[in-house]
C-alpha cells in the first residue's frame, strides 16, 4: 500500500523498525518538501517488499558502479519521472536513504546520492569509501550525505 508522504506532519509510517525512526521520517519529509516545492510531485512511497523492481534497479546500480551490498534492510522504495529526470529512492531500515537521478536525455547527469539520518553511523559498507558532507535541516536534524557518479547505462 502506499503512502503519500508529508511534510507538514511528519510521521514514522512504515519506518517503525528503524532505530532512527524519527530521524528518517524527517529525511524522507525533507526528500518530499524538496520535490514539492521544486517539482510540485507529490513525493509517494511504497513498501520495498512491493517495490522490488525499484530496490533491485538501485541495488544493481551499487553492485555493478562500486561493488557495494547494503546490509540494511529496505523498508520503503519509490520511483518517478519528473522534468526528464527518472528519481528512485531506497529508504532502510539504518536509516539510510538512497536516491537515483537518471537523466533521460543521453549525456545527461546520473548519480547515486546517500544520505545518513541524524544519529546513525555510517555503514560500514560506506565508511571507508565515501567522505560525507553535513547539511542541516528543519525536518531531519543534520543529514549527512555523499554520491557518485553513475559510468554505465541502466
């Protein structure tokens, strides 16, 4: 079933075996106040079990780029086009998020985005590779955050 997530009240729906439950309702409220505002799109999610095809996309993009696995269980997934830009998103149980940006049009940006909810640690599958920016913000605390650019055709 999904959800429409909003950004006026935050709630924990569907992220409630998380550890950081709260942090990552804030960082999925702040993905949809962003695509609000930007995009006017109604940020929507579904359970990962629903949205394996999504979750698989994103997962074969970290194996194929970088030869990452996640450990974390996915416990929401989404997907949408908006302005020529295919946006995939991964929400886990840690309390990282993952996003995919697919430029349609051919030699467009591609890149993978990683974002830490306020109060996790950085997975270890991610500590030594990437180097992580903060960034405050009202609805998840301060996000930490880093990408990649995507080489391949998906």
């Amino acid at each position: 079933m999904s959800y429409v997530v909003d950004f006026q009240d935050v709630s924990t729906v569907g992220l409630e075996s998380s550890p950081v439950a709260d942090a990552l309702a804030g960082l999925r409220a702040n993905e949809a106040r962003y695509f609000t505002n930007k995009y006017s799109h109604v940020f929507t999610v579904e359970p990962a079990d629903e949205a394996t095809e999504v979750v698989d996309w994103v997962h074969r993009i970290l194996a194929d780029e970088r030869d990452l696995v996640i450990a974390s269980k996915p416990l929401e997934a989404t997907q949408f086009e908006v302005e020529g830009i295919r946006w995939a998103y991964v929400f886990y149980e840690s309390g990282l998020s993952i996003n995919v940006l697919w430029t349609l049009e051919e030699g467009g940006k591609r890149a993978v985005g990683f974002k830490l909810s306020d109060g996790m640690d950085v997975p270890e599958e991610l500590e030594t590779r990437f180097k992580f920016a903060r960034q405050k913000s009202k609805l998840a605390g301060t996000i930490r955050g880093s990408y990649f650019v995507i080489k391949g055709d998906y």
